[in-house]
C-alpha cells in the first residue's frame, strides 16, 4: 500500500470519499525525517495493513491536516498513535471542536521539521486556507485541494459536465474553477504563490490527482499561470 515516492517519501491511496455525489480519489504522505519520526500528511482511513508498513519506517510523531477540508481521519490516526503531535490548519479547531490539536499550522515550519520540510499558507480563499509544503531531500511540493483531478472515466451524466466546467478533468492535475473564484484576495495569494515557486520544485503531489514527477516548476507556472498574469 506504501509506495516510495522519492527519497524518505512514501504516498499511499486509500478509499474514495463521496462529497456531494461527486467521488474523490485520497491519498496521503508519510515523510521521514532525520530523528526517524514520521510526518503524516493529509492522513487517510487506517486500515491494519497501512499501520503495519508505517510502523515499519519509522515512529508516527506529527499529524498533519493540511487544509480545513481534510479532517475525516484524523481521529482515528490519534487513537492509533497518542503520542503524536495533531497540527490544525486555520479553521479547523473551530470545525473540528471534538478534536484535541497539539499546534497550528502557519507560513513557518515547526521546529521539529524546519530545514527539512518548509510550509507556506495561501491566503485569500473563502473555501479554505491551505498549508503548501515543500519536502527538500524529495524536492516535493505537496498540494491538497488547490490542484485537483478527478479521473473523467469515473463521472458521467450531469457530474461529468460539471467536473468538466469545473477544470476538474483534464488531462493534468489543474486548480479548480470554483477555487479560482472564490480567491476574494489574489494580492495576498500571490505572496504566497511566489513563495511556492521559488522552491527548487521536481515534483509535485497532491491528495487529488496524477501526481508530476518531472518539470514540476513548468508545471506549477502553467497550473497558476491564471493568477500569475
């Protein structure tokens, strides 16, 4: 189920989750970091199989909800694994009130993974404030929901015509229609963006899509080029 990505890098898919009819491939990351403690990104339903092969690269010690959106599993996680620290993104702590939450998230790293994992928010979106990470050892950017792609031989009917005027499935991962819109502040977004691309991108994951294992910084200009212009 663990598949290497890039160096101390794994990704893992798991079920789809139906929101509004509409059914979203998952997936996660598990990065290593240098006291062999685990960084979970955007955890997805544990299953004993998946614990398994986590626990065997390493100890799980950071949680991570990259973006309000994305919180189904995340208790499930912590009962899984009580010593690990649960990190909320703007807006979660007031949505997920059941969840008890060790930090938050913000444009800095924590300290317990500065230097090798660096983080950004992308201000300015009414749906959700989205925490972008940056992996060096991988040279990965890791997106949540601002680039999407939902297979177009999974939708038929009126969700295919919507997924479609939503830029939902074309032929690479693409920041959807509605995100796009709802980018009320594109000054402050582009902070953030200009942040994003300076990293020394060579791929690009995301919880939704194909993932881009090569030209990532063409790529990620060509994905934002509508808010660069």
């Amino acid at each position: 189920m663990l598949k290497e990505f890039g160096q101390k890098i794994w990704t893992a898919d798991g079920p789809d989750v139906a929101v509004a009819g509409f059914h979203y491939p998952t997936r996660m990351a598990a990065i290593g970091l240098s006291d062999d403690g685990l960084f979970i990104w955007s955890p997805i339903h544990l299953t004993d199989g998946l614990r398994a092969e986590v626990d065997a690269i390493g100890q799980v010690r950071h949680i991570v909800a990259p973006n309000s959106l994305h919180h189904l599993f995340l208790q499930e996680w912590k009962h899984a694994y009580p010593s690990a620290k649960v990190y909320a993104p703007p807006g979660l702590r007031r949505k997920r009130e059941d969840i008890i939450f060790d930090a938050d998230l913000g444009s800095a790293p924590s300290a317990d993974w500065i230097g090798e994992i660096d983080q950004v928010l992308v201000h300015g979106n009414l749906i959700t404030t989205e925490a972008v990470f940056f992996h060096f050892k991988s040279g990965t950017v890791l997106f949540t929901d601002l680039i999407q792609q939902i297979p177009a031989d999974r939708l038929s009917g009126w969700r295919a015509v919507v997924a479609k005027l939503d830029l939902m499935t074309g032929l690479e991962p693409s920041v959807p229609r509605k995100f796009r819109v709802a980018f009320a502040n594109r000054r402050v977004a582009r902070d953030s963006l200009r942040h994003i691309l300076a990293w020394p991108a060579e791929k690009v994951l995301m919880a939704h899509g194909t993932p881009i294992e090569q030209d990532a910084g063409a790529y990620l200009r060509r994905a934002f080029g509508w808010l660069i212009a």
